[in-house]
C-alpha cells in the first residue's frame, strides 16, 4: 500500500471520531482554568486560594468545542438563507 492510500483512511477515521465525540459531548472543559472556572493563586503563606474567575469559560469550567462550533455555524447560515 501506498502511503497516501494508508493516510486517507487513517484521516477519515480521526475525522469521524471527532464528529462522533462533538456529536456525543459538545461541550469540553476550558484550557485556560483546566476546567475549575476560576485560576488558581496562593495566599502569603503558600496556600491555595480562589483567584479571578476565568473570562474566557464565564465561570462555568465548559468551552464549546470547535466542530460544534463549526456545526451550528452552518446550521445557523442555513437556516437563515432557506427563509
């Protein structure tokens, strides 16, 4: 088998996992505060306490995904064009 004939079917399959997954869960925890909804920083003492909450999840700990992104992107850009 050529290469390329091996990197096709390898791509769809990573391809289809991730539609499947944002399909499943489309909701993933946020990068920024690993998923807490707030950074974490530490007192004189060293120890751990609340810090600001995180702008980018709203609090929440959840970011939606990219391909759910993408995906009600086009629904709403086709909705809107078929009325």
């Amino acid at each position: 088998m050529t290469l390329i004939a091996l990197a096709i079917p390898c791509l769809s399959a990573v391809t289809l996992g991730y539609v499947a997954m944002c399909a499943a869960s489309p909701f993933g925890t946020c990068r920024k505060c690993n998923g807490i909804g707030f950074a974490m920083e530490t007192d004189r003492k060293g120890r751990p306490k609340r810090g600001k909450s995180c702008r980018r999840c709203k609090t929440t700990g959840k970011r939606i995904r990219v391909g759910r992104w993408l995906f009600n992107r086009a629904q709403r850009i086709y909705r809107e064009g078929t009325n």
